[in-house]
C-alpha cells in the first residue's frame, strides 16, 4: 500500500525556496513604498501651493483696491 504525500526533504526544500524569494522582493517591495510615499508627498505640497496661489488670486480679483505686499 502506497502512501501519498510530500517527503520532509520536499517541504524543506519548498520552504527554502520561498524564504530566498522573500529575501529577493520584500527589500524591492519597501524600495517601491518608500519611493511612492515621496513622490506622494511631493505632489500633496505642490497642490497645497496650487491651492494658496489660487486662494490669493480669488482674493485679488474680489477686492481689486488691494495690493499685494509681496511676491
């Protein structure tokens, strides 16, 4: 009678396959994450300028008395 299954030897060499996989990608993968967290910092404080000029503008065009005192 034959038993079906996997060997020690074939689960160990499984899991020692899938731990160098986790070597290789998991630094790769916190690379990507850290470069699309700058990046999306990056475009949050260039809207948040967008957004003060833009404020600034409709300021002016609304009180067209003003001047402004820097630029």
């Amino acid at each position: 009678m034959k038993k079906k299954g996997f060997t020690l030897i074939e689960l160990l060499a499984v899991l020692v396959v899938l731990a160098i996989l986790a070597l290789i990608t998991i630094p790769l993968v916190i690379g990507i994450i850290k470069n699309a967290r700058e990046k999306s910092n990056e475009r949050s404080i260039e809207a948040y300028g967008r957004a003060v000029e833009n404020a600034v503008g409709v300021y002016l065009l609304n009180n067209p008395n003003e001047q402004p005192t820097t630029r």
